[in-house]
C-alpha cells in the first residue's frame, strides 16, 4: 500500500505525525493549559464560599438567609441545576431547583464533577451538608472524547499542517525533482517510446520513468517516483520469482549489460515478457550515480518462441515414434517376408523332396501371407480412418450373437494361458442394434485380444450392458482383466498411433501400437467412443461405447439367451474313411480345444488319443505308435517345443503339426525350429486342419469352400448353402427350423403377391417379421436383408425393391432344410448306406 503513496504524501504523513506527537507530549506533560481542571477549580472555590456562608447564617438560626443565598447562586449559575440543605439527620431542611430529581445519591460518591457535597458546621460541630447538583463538567464516550478540547486542538493542528506541509513541499520538491533535469522536449520524446525506461538510483529506488512502463505497471510516473522496483513480481524465462540480488541492474558497477529475459503482469493481470538492457549512469567523477534499465516488450515474439519449441518438440516425438514405428514394421514385415520368398524360393527350384514337404512350404506361405495382410490391413485401417474415409455400414447387429462369437473365438487363446474368458450381461440388452458389425466386431476382439495378451492370472470379463444419453442410447462393452495395468502417464499417449506403454511392451508382447488408436477412432465413427481406467499391477478396464440407434420394436432382452451349439465340425458319415485307419495324438492343455479337434477328427475316421502338456505326449509315443501329432506349444509342465525337441532327440520322425495361439513375428521359424512339420494358427480353421491332417498323412484333402460340400460343376453358379446357426443334430431344435423354412416360403410368395399388387404396407409387415425371425431360426444371413427391403419400401423406392426381393429369394433358396436326427437304432444302417453311395466327403 505504502509503495503506491508518492514520496511528497509519505513525508507530509511523517511531518504531521511527527508534530501530533510532540504535541500530545505538551498535553501529558502539562505544558497545555488544562481547561477541565480550571473548571472544577472554579467549581471547588464556589462551593466552598457557600459552606462559610451557611454556616454562619445556619450558626445564628437565620435559615431564611441559607435559602435566600442557595437561590442567589442557583439562579445566577447556569452550571447549577439545584441546591438543597440537609441537617444530620436526613432531611432536606432547603430546597433549591428541582433537587428530588437531579440528584442522584447513588452517583453521589463516584462523581464529584456533578454532585458536591459541602459539610456545614455549627460551633464548630457538624450540623449537616448542603448538596449542590451541577452539569456533567466532561461527556462520556467517543462524544465527549471528539469533544474534549485536547483532542479537536490535536486534530486541527494536524489538519492545517498536512495542508499547509502539502502545499510547502510541493514548492520545495518541485526545486529538488531529478525529473526536472530532464527538458520538457526530452522528457515527451521518452514518453512516445514504445520501450519503457527507468533511471534507478544507487539503492534501485526509481529516479525517472517513462510513460510505456508506468502503463505497464498501472501507475503514472509521478507516482513510480521513491518506489523500490524490485517489489514489483519480476520473474525468469522459466516463470520462477527472481530476488531483488538477482535483477539484471543489481550491483551493475561500471559494465552494461544486455540481453536479460524478465517477466512481469501488468495491471491487467496479463504476463508479460521483456528483454532488459542495463547501462550505469556516470557521475561527473566517474562513479556510478545509478542505472538506466530499458524494457522491450517481447511477450509476442517469446510466445511464438515457445509455440516454436513445443511444436519441434510435438514434431520431433512425432518423428521419433514413426521412426520406432517404421523400425517394428520393418521387422513385422521382413518376418513374413523371408518365409514367403524363402520357401517360395525352395518350391521355384524344386528342393522340396515330397509332396508333404511341399504341402508343408505352401502352407507357410500361406500363414506368412495372412499374417503380412493382417499387418497391412491394421496399416490401412488407420489411413483410412486419418484421412476421413472410412465408410461404416449400418446395420442390423445381433449383440449376443456378435459377442458370443468373439468370446468363443477368444477363448483358447485365454485357455492357452491359463486365464478364464467369461462374458455377461449387466442390465436388459436389445436383440439387435444399428451399427456396423463388422467394425463393431473388430474393435470387440482387439479389446479383449489385448487383454488375453496383457493377462497372466486371473481372468478376463466381457460386460454389455446400456447406457441412456436423453433420446439417445448406447451399448456399453467394458472389457475388464487382471493383467499388468498401467501407470497414470501411460494412459495420456496410450491411444495414439504407433504408440505402446514402452518399448518394452513390443519386445515382450509384439504388436505395432496400431490396434488402440484404430479401436478409439473406429469408435468415434460409431458415434461412441473408447475410454480406460487402469491401476498399475491390478489390470485394465477398457469401455466402448456405441450408439444403438433406434430400439421402437427392437426386443430387450432380460436374461442372455443360449449361444448357438459348437457346431464346430459335425463330420457327416460319408467322410468318415478319410482318416480310416488313421492314429493321431492330441496334445493340448485347453479342454474346449480338445473336445472340439477330437470331434472332428474322430468323425473324420481317426483314431485319437489326447495329452494334456508335453511330458505326457512324450510318454505317450513311448507307449504307442501314432502316424500324426498335433501339438500346442504353450503348455504347463512341459511346452510343445521342448517336448518336439525331445520326441525329434529320440528318433521320432512322425509329423508333429503345431498348435499355437502366439501367431506374432518369428512364431512359426520358431516351431519349425523345434522339429514341427507343419504350424496351425488358433482359433483353428476346422477346414484348414482337415486339409492340413490329409496333407501330413497322404490322403487326398477334400475339394471345395467348405468340407464335404459337394462339387460343383463347372458350367453351374456356385452358390453358398445356407444352414441354420441352431444346434440340429438336436430334434427339438430342428423341428423349429423346419417349421421356420415352412413357414418362410409362404411368407415369400406372400411377398412377391404383395410387391406385385403394390401393397406396401402388407410388404413391409412381412420385411419385418423376416427380420426378426430370421436370426431367431439361425439365418442370420436373412435379417440384415430384409431389413434392407423394409426400409427401401418405407421409403417407397420402387426401383429397388424388386432387386432387393430377387436377392433375398435367392439368398432363400440356398437355404438347406435339415433332416431330423435319426434314432440310435437307425443310425447304423444309414451310415452304412450312406459309405455305400458316397465317395466320401467331409461336411462341417
């Protein structure tokens, strides 16, 4: 507060205190006359006078003249308010003046400025007193203390001084301003300077300052004048408060200095920065008087400075994550490459001595080549959500259908490590949203691939539940695990691209730092998005969010209704000899995964036998003789590469076909390393297995799309037969089809008669019922379809409907109608009619 007083107010202030002082001195010491005490004087001569007088006319009985003398001085006094005479024993003997009610006996004793009390005597013996009621001689209170002589005569001198001392010095300070030393010419060209300066003197108090630093600093010059300038809140260029020692102009000497970075906020609360050149200011002896300081305001330049420096920052970890990036696709992609080119390379110049051999070359380069366009995929994915042209297809989405099949496809990896996949509701779920699935299924299965691969104990959750945002609800999908977790900083950069928690997370787990960033950007495309919490060593919660789109006649579903049966691979009895004759040991730790192999192969003709890790495998060929293994490579106990290195040690020349879940970089050198013949990736292609089994053993693989599906000719469009998801080796469930196809095809003809009379609304009712019931009989197939009619003949477009209608009863007619299940006592004779006609196919 002092610092904005001007150095003239400070020593008036002084001056006047500094006579107040001396002043209340004189009063203590009684050097002022005491008014009040001249006062009761007067007051104590009075009343003394009226006791003698009293006294004397009380001495020779004349009470008359007491009363004659007390009205005298009552009436005469207007300092008296009354009078009275008492004799000795109480009574008022005179009264003078309303006494009964001015006198107040309880004040008597304790105020003598008011109430005197005057003995009288006679013959020298006390005969009584006479009472004298005066007006208070001195107010109580703050009143009587502004009253009181002393204190107005204190305050008037004080008053006059600070005017008088005010008017004195600015005369006299005027004569002894450094300022004025400075022409008026001079003083207006520094004021019209964009740069501020000050002249300081020895003590850095400010001498001179122009008017672009007293604007800065939100005071006129005149008023800068005396002030300390290092109590202003100078800073340096990293915002740190500098002290006073500090300041570019402290204990300057001789030498100027330049070039010193200072901020300060101005009166308007806005940082600003200044670049301070100090130079001292010479005597006429040569000796520092004090220093001129200039200030140029820099605060623009140093803003694009450090605009500059976090943009070369941002550019620069920008470069260097692309270059770590392109170094992981480099390797990513040289992997597959090799063993493209390499085997390639064998199959060109005829190294390959058996066809087994060469099947084995021609599947690697398969497997490499899906792997390098899964790479490539991931790279395109992200390219075309960056650039704005990513097209998303919306349509009908069964959740629990969608969700059942990522968790199943999922889970023999999660078996694999000893985890547990589990997935559930929390809340009703609509039967079916709008989206795209195919997007929708791709971010699902990164989120929980990821926390498979991120999870060593415990497990992982999959939860669906809604989420209403006002008229605008939402699938939720929270992906919880017990993995690793990550630290706080992880998760600010954790979905940008090519962006991994650390490096080391690539060298331990793989991956290209590409699935999140495309995950979280495919999520804002479904008009979602992708959020996570995570605590370091108690695993992660990944949240996508979706918008569902309308849900007017869409079922909510309460409980999770029973996924579609493993129908993994129902191997029909006309294929059963492929594998005839045939022993085959499994090795797998993950009991889905052996029942499912198992089926397939037995219901292909095989013989098979089943380990649970490596040693048992290993004990297994010692017991017995097997023309094939199938062998997972990470197991307990004993993994699937040590036991191969063992069985191959001990002369064990049989084909052994990995098994693996770890489809990364050098995954497949590394099992062909250890003695494999052959590298299957899970979730297994039943298709692929079979081919993969035949090829190993020397049997002919089946021919076509699917296994077992008959040939086609070739004069004759393929078509895809269409089969129901349901389980319909099961009879209950198959009678529900073949109602279902019964009933579909009087629906169509129902649809084509309604499409040809133009009644839409009749057209659209059945569009709808195919919709729903469609996917409820296991064709999903058919509801996006007619889901797509539906709206086209909402929106009346004539010269789509009969496309779309052609399409779907197509798509109708490849539906294959199943038969029941035969009974056990029938079963035999069929299968043996059924080997007698056919040449032997696999169907799945």
């Amino acid at each position: 507060m002092m610092a904005r007083i001007s150095a003239k107010s400070r020593i008036v202030v002084g001056l006047v205190f500094l006579l107040v002082s001396v002043q209340l001195t004189a009063v203590t010491l009684g050097l002022v006359p005491d008014r009040y005490g001249a006062h009761m004087h007067g007051r104590a001569k009075l009343c003394e006078a009226v006791a003698i007088a009293s006294s004397i006319d009380v001495g020779e009985g004349d009470l008359g003249s007491v009363h004659a003398l007390l009205s005298a001085v009552v009436g005469r006094n207007t300092d008296i308010l009354s009078a009275a005479v008492r004799p000795l024993d109480g009574s008022a003997a005179i009264e003078v003046g309303d006494h009964a009610r001015h006198w107040d006996r309880e004040r008597e004793a304790g105020t003598p400025d008011s109430h005197v009390v005057v003995p009288i005597q006679m013959d020298g013996a006390p005969w009584g007193t006479i009472e004298i009621r005066f007006q208070a001689a001195a107010i109580g209170g703050v009143t009587g203390y502004l009253l009181n002589p002393a204190t107005q005569l204190v305050a008037f001198v004080a008053c006059m001084c600070f005017v008088l001392f005010s008017l004195y010095l600015k005369k006299v300070l005027q004569h002894l301003d450094p300022s004025k030393v400075v022409p008026g010419r001079v003083r207006s060209a520094l004021d019209t300077l964009t740069e501020g300066l000050v002249v300081l003197d020895k003590r850095d108090r400010i001498v001179l300052a122009n008017l672009a630093f007293s604007e800065t600093v939100g005071a006129t010059p005149q008023q800068l004048q005396g002030r300390d300038i290092a109590r202003f809140a100078w800073s340096g260029p990293d915002g740190e408060p500098v002290g006073a020692d500090d300041l570019p102009w402290s204990g300057i000497g001789h030498e100027s200095r330049s070039g010193n970075i200072l901020g300060l906020v101005d009166d308007q609360g806005e940082p600003r920065t200044f670049l301070v050149n100090s130079s001292p200011v010479l005597g006429d002896d040569g000796e520092a008087r004090g220093v001129l300081a200039s200030f140029e305001d820099v605060t623009q330049i140093e803003k694009h400075r450090i605009e500059l420096r976090l943009s070369k920052e941002a550019a620069e970890s920008a470069n260097t994550a692309k270059s770590e990036f392109l170094a992981r696709m480099s390797h990513e992609i040289r992997t597959p490459m090799n063993a493209i080119l390499g085997f390639a390379d064998v199959l060109r110049r005829g190294l390959a001595a058996t066809e087994a051999e060469r099947s084995e070359y021609l599947d690697t380069i398969h497997g490499s080549g899906e792997h390098l366009l899964a790479l490539i995929n991931d790279i395109l994915d992200l390219s075309k959500v960056e650039s704005g042209h990513l097209e998303l297809e919306r349509r009908p989405v069964p959740v629990h259908e969608l969700l059942s099949d990522v968790v199943m496809v999922l889970r023999g990896r999660a078996e694999e490590k000893g985890i547990a996949l589990e997935y559930d509701w929390s809340g009703p779920i609509p039967e079916t949203i709008e989206s795209d699935s195919t997007r929708l299924k791709q971010v699902i299965t990164n989120l929980v691939g990821n926390a498979i691969k991120f999870t060593d104990d415990g497990e992982v959750r999959v939860t669906a539940r809604m989420e209403e945002l006002g008229a605008s609800p939402r699938l939720c999908i929270d992906v919880r695990d017990s993995g690793i977790g990550m630290e706080p900083e992880t998760l600010k950069r954790i979905f940008d691209p090519f962006v991994q928690a650390d490096t080391s997370i690539t060298r331990r787990f793989g991956g290209t730092g590409l699935g999140l960033s495309i995950s979280q950007n495919l999520a804002k495309a479904l008009g979602g998005g992708l959020t996570v919490e995570s605590t370091p060593g108690q695993g992660s919660t990944f949240t996508l969010t979706v918008t569902a789109g309308s849900l007017t006649d869409v079922a909510m579903l309460d409980s999770m209704p029973k996924h579609k049966a493993a129908r993994a691979a129902v191997i029909s009895a006309n294929s059963s000899a492929m594998l005839t004759n045939h022993r085959i040991l499994l090795v797998d730790d993950g009991e889905a995964n052996r029942k499912l192999a198992t089926l397939v192969l037995r219901r292909a003709g095989a013989t098979v036998d089943v380990a649970t890790n490596g040693q048992e495998a290993v004990d297994a060929v010692a017991a017995a003789a097997y023309d094939l293994i199938l062998m997972d490579m990470q197991m307990p106990v004993m993994d699937g590469y040590t036991a191969t290195r063992t069985l191959r040690e001990q002369g064990i020349e049989i084909p052994i076909i990995a098994l693996t879940a770890n489809a990364m970089k050098g995954d497949e050198e590394k099992c062909l390393a250890a003695g494999c013949s052959g590298f299957l990736k899970k979730p297994i292609d039943l298709d692929l297995l079979i081919n993969t089994v035949s090829a190993e053993l020397g049997q002919a693989a089946p021919v076509g799309d699917g296994l077992g599906q008959p040939a086609t000719p070739a004069d004759a469009p393929v078509r895809v037969a269409l089969e129901s998801s349901l389980p319909t080796d099961d009879p209950e469930f198959c009678e529900i089809v073949i109602e279902f196809i019964d009933r579909l095809h009087e629906k169509v003809e129902a649809m084509h008669t309604a499409w040809s009379a133009r009644e839409f609304d009749e057209l659209a009712k059945l569009a709808h019922w195919l919709k729903g019931s469609g996917g409820t009989a296991g064709f999903a197939a058919l509801s996006p379809a007619a889901a797509q009619l539906e709206q086209l003949v909402q929106e009346e477009r004539l010269d789509e409907i009969e496309t779309t209608l052609e399409e779907l009863s197509q798509l109708i007619a490849s539906i294959v109608r199943p038969g029941l299940p035969q009974r056990e006592d029938t079963a035999s004779a069929a299968a043996e009619s059924s080997l007698e006609s056919n040449n032997g196919g696999v169907h799945v």
